[in-house]
C-alpha cells in the first residue's frame, strides 16, 4: 500500500492557441472541481508561449502550472533558449525533461537531459523526469536496461534531499499516441525496477518518497487499473488532457484508488 499522493500531468505538446490554452485550462479546472484537486497535485503543460496567459488562467488555485522543456544555463546567448529563472517568473513550478520526443524527434542525449534535470532541481523547479525504452528496445528485451541507463545519467549527482523535487515518469516510446498501453503488470514491473533503482541511487527513503507516473495512451477506460498498481502513483497524459473531461475522469480514477490519501 503506497501513501504517496498521486499526481497527474496533463502534456498539451505542441498543441493549442493562446486562447484555446486559456479555454482548456478553465475547463479543466471546472471539470476537476475542489475535490479533485484536494486529492492529487494536478499540473499542465501548455507550450511555452502559452505558459504566462494560462498561469493567469489558473491564478493561485490548487493545479499547477509547469513547462514541456528548459535549458540548462541561466542566460546568454542560447537563442530559442528558455532559463528556468524564466519558467519561474512565468508562474511555472514544475518541468519536464528527457520526454521522449526531446530525446528520440529534437535528439536530446543522455548527458544533456541530465544536465537540464540537474539545473532545474537546483533552481527550485520541480522535475518530471521521463525515461522509457523503444519498442526494438521492448522487443530485445532491454527495458529495464535503458530506464536504468537514462536514471542513472540524468540523476547522476544528486543526493536525498532533491527527491521532493523529483517525478519520474516512465513513457514505454511504443505507448505513446499509439493507442497502446502496457499492461498494467508490465508498467508494475517497469516501474519497481525504477524504483530500486533510485533506492541505489538516492537511497531507500528517497525512493520510497519519489512518485512514478505512468505514460502511453492513458485514457479513461484504462486509468483505474494502471493507477491500483502499487507502484504507479499517476499519469503523465498527452491525448486525453486536451479534452477537459477526459482528463478530469483520469484524475477521478487516480483519486478513488482506496491505497491513496485523502
Ligand atoms: P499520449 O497520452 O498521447 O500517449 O502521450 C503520452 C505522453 O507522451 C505524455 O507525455
């Protein structure tokens, strides 16, 4: 029985207007309602140019604003660069890095997905931190291999006390806007292996602490079942949070898991 609170992202990609970023994130308050957002941390990420007029949308009430992608150097000339000094002062608590379309579409590598996760935890952000293997790489049987691989690079250095600012999010890359999930067995055992790891890594309170979101055509049909594996503490959602019900259904599933707190 876990008593980490469950958190559910919402990753609108490159997806979304202004004003549709803004209607989306409105309706996806009202659709979450109090209750919701009382029982899990609920965060969006809009794209970057959307981020001030949705932090605006979504003011001081309970979900988080947080953006798709940073770099790691504070200023200069980085040009189409953005600082997390800049993420914070457009409203955003949280980041994400290493997400597979960084890693695997742009080409981010292992060395620089670390050193932007290391930047952006000392800079006070909190960090989903994505790892997930290819479908060759499923199919070679390397899974576990190629999490570890991107764990250990990207959170080489860090000790416990980053662990409250850390998500890992494990994304199978086949899963993703493919309509198919791992079964939910298979992301249990994705994700212990995750979690030992970070035992190794950052010690056992810390891996106890650090919440492990699940990605790859979440929806609502299948939220439940992902989210009662013991390991799986919520969702990193692409398709499904660009319609504020489906989403908000998502959240509900990961809150109604009679292991969570309330
Ligand atoms: P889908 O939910 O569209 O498969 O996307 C998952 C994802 O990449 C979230 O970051």
């Amino acid at each position: 029985m876990s008593d980490r609170r469950p958190i559910i992202g919402g990753n609108w990609k490159m997806n979304t207007t202004l004003a549709g970023a803004r209607d989306l994130a409105q309706a996806v308050v009202q659709a979450i309602g109090q209750d919701g957002a009382r029982q899990a941390d609920v965060v969006l990420f809009p794209p970057f140019v959307s981020l001030a007029g949705v932090a605006g949308t979504l003011g001081d009430g309970p979900v988080a604003l947080g953006a798709q992608d940073v770099y790691h150097e504070s200023d200069g000339a980085f040009t189409g660069e953005i600082s997390c000094a800049m993420l914070a002062d457009c409203g955003c608590g949280y980041v994400l890095t290493g997400h597979s379309e960084r890693r695997h579409v742009i080409g981010e590598s292992d060395d620089l997905v670390g050193l932007k996760t290391r930047a952006a935890i000392a800079s006070g952000l909190h960090v989903i931190l994505c790892v997930g293997e290819l479908l060759e790489e499923r199919e070679a049987g390397q899974t576990d291999a190629v999490n570890e691989r991107q764990l250990r690079a990207a959170l080489a250095g860090l000790g416990p006390d980053a662990a409250p600012r850390l998500t890992i999010a494990y994304e199978p890359v086949w899963a993703i806007g493919t309509g198919k999930t791992a079964t939910p067995a298979d992301a249990q055992a994705a994700h212990a292996r995750i979690r030992q790891v970070l035992g190794e890594l950052m010690g056992d309170a810390a891996s106890t602490s650090i919440r492990i979101q699940y990605g790859g055509s979440v929806k609502p049909a299948n939220a439940a079942e992902l989210f009662g594996q013991p390991d799986i503490d919520g969702g990193l959602i692409g398709g499904a949070s660009l319609k504020a019900e489906d989403f908000a259904s998502i959240v509900r599933a990961a809150c109604s898991d009679p292991a969570r707190p309330r």
